[in-house]
C-alpha cells in the first residue's frame, strides 16, 4: 500500500534510536515511498551507525544525515533539531531485566531524555512530535513499564505548554514486534536444536505486530494527531503454546514460569483509560482530558471495556504464525 500523500515531501525529520529495528524499517519505507529534505539517524553507538550506512549511504541517498548523539544530553538534541520539522522518538532501554537491575540508568534514558526531546523540540520549532510507547506501560509492573508510563504522560502533557511554538505531541502505543531485536523468535529458533523450548506459561498471550505495521501505523498516525493523543493499533493476539508449535513442533515444551516484571497477557487500552478512549476500524485513540481534540467518526468505547491480549477478538492460528515466522523470523 502505498501513502496516500508524500506526508514527509520536502521536510527534514529526525528519528532517535534510529539504528533499532524500527528505526531501519522508517528508513527504508520512507527512502521507498517518499522524499524527504533530511532524514536524520540520531544514536549512541557508532558501530551500529557504521553499519546502518551500509545499507543506506548519504552518497546514494544524499538526504540521509547520521548525528551520534545520546537523548539525555540535552545541548546535543538542540544541535541535532535545529530546522527539523518532524521528530520520531524511538530511543529507549527497553530490556526489563536490565530495567530492573539498572533503574536509574532507565529512568535517565526513558524519562529524562523524554523530557529533554521535549524541550528540544519546542525551543527548535519543530511541528510534530511522535513518541512511540509500549503494552507495558499500560498499567505497569516493571519498571521498565513504568518509565514509559511517565514518558507517556509526558509527551501528553508536553501539549499544554508548547505555547506559541506550537509544537504538537502524540504517543503511539503497541505490542510485541514480531522479528525486532529481542524477539521470542530468535530464542526458540535458537533453542529448537535441543529439542525443548522453555515457555513462562501455556496461558500467556501477548499482541503481535511486524516492523512494517509498525511503521505504516506510526505514518498514518503522523497524519491524523492533533497532539496529546495516545494511538493503539487494532492487533492480532497469539498464544505463546502456538508460537512454540508455528516454530518448532517436534519441540517438548518446558513450562519455566513467569519471570519477575513479566505479565500472563499485556493490556493496551486499560478500563480506566478507556472512558476517554474512542475506536475507530484500524485504531483506538485514548484521548488525554485536558489535551484530547475531538475525533471525528470515533465510537466511544463502552463502560468497563479494556482492550487486552487475552480478550482480542483477534487471534493468529499457528498455521498463520508460521507464515509469519517465515517471513519476518
């Protein structure tokens, strides 16, 4: 499917993290389908910034900038956002384990240098600001989750003192991404040659997306924010029994238990949230009170609805994960 509209024509847009999975996919689609003035990688690790310009060179595509820089330095973002129109905010530590045995260093990442991209962002002009978010800050319990929460809250809130900037912010919010760098898959293709995989729990479900939905959702939402809004794309569920099966189906299955930070099913649109929540065909937009702009055409979400990966009406059989595996594996 190609974009309706050259959304990104002629304008220079910055993308923290640039160098992850998501980062490369918003890279490729965009150089495939648009034509943007700056595409700008903006990153800690030189090495991975060596190897991103393998791929794609500013010799072969002249619009792309590589600026080695960390979210938490503040005076950096200035210099990385100066005539940027647009900022993607993909940059975050986002293992839980390490969360939990390192916290300050996330709380540093995760809502500091949140903060910082806000302030960036508003004192350099820039017009639209997407943050992207996790099912684990819904209702957290790592910490992990809970610093994307704050993150959350305050790219929401970022709306209400942007003043004559202007500067708009949204969130957008979505589950497991299907072949990123700490996937499942991996694991359990990794471990099929001993002959079992470890599951947590046979009832543990988790909302599954692939790098390309991912970035034509974070496009789409681009168009429609009006800031202050958290969008949550309409996903597939799958069962972690049914994944092992898609990938290895020969394989015993050891069930290990739910590790520390680890939820059964993941939640994206919790019921506190959804009284302030309308849905729409593709998409559910959790609307803030006091920065919500009104959606047309949305339905309201009905009292005590909750949407989560145990309750999708949305499911992927194995036969469909391992079409998936397949492709994205």
């Amino acid at each position: 499917m190609e974009l309706k509209s050259p959304l990104l024509t002629d304008r220079v847009v910055l993308i923290t993290g640039g160098t992850g999975s998501f980062g490369k996919q918003f890279v490729e689609t965009v150089l495939r389908e648009d034509r943007p003035r700056k595409l700008i990688i903006f990153s800690r690790d030189e090495l991975k910034q060596f190897d991103m310009r393998q791929s794609f060179s500013e010799q072969q595509y002249p619009c792309m900038r590589y600026f080695i820089g960390d979210v938490r330095d503040k005076d950096r973002l200035y210099r990385a956002m100066d005539g940027v129109d647009i900022v993607i905010h993909a940059a975050a530590l986002k293992q839980v384990p390490t969360a939990e045995y390192n916290p300050i260093e996330v709380i540093k990442t995760n809502v500091l240098g949140g903060a910082n991209i806000i302030d960036a962002a508003i004192d350099r002009n820039v017009q639209k600001v997407i943050a992207l978010s996790t099912d684990k800050a819904a209702n957290p319990i790592n910490l992990y989750g809970a610093t994307k929460l704050c993150s959350d809250k305050l790219f929401v809130a970022a709306n209400g003192y942007s003043g004559r900037h202007g500067t708009r912010f949204s969130v957008v919010r979505y589950g497991n991404v299907m072949g990123s760098r700490g996937s499942v898959i991996p694991f359990f293709q990794k471990m099929r040659a001993t002959g079992v995989l470890p599951v947590t729990d046979t009832k543990m479900t988790r909302f599954w997306i692939t790098l390309e939905q991912a970035v034509r959702f974070v496009l789409m939402c681009l168009e429609r924010m009006h800031g202050g809004e958290i969008f949550v794309p309409k996903i597939p569920s799958m069962n972690i029994v049914d994944l092992a099966r898609a990938i290895a189906p020969e394989c015993r299955l050891d069930v290990i238990g739910v590790r520390p930070g680890e939820k059964l099913h993941e939640t994206m649109v919790p019921e506190d949230d959804a009284r302030n929540t309308v849905e729409y065909d593709d998409c559910f937009v959790i609307r803030s009170p006091a920065h919500g702009a009104n959606h047309n055409g949305g339905r309201p979400c009905p009292e005590g609805f909750r949407y989560s990966s145990d309750n999708n009406p949305r499911w992927l059989s194995v036969e469909e994960l391992q079409q998936l595996v397949h492709h994205h594996g």
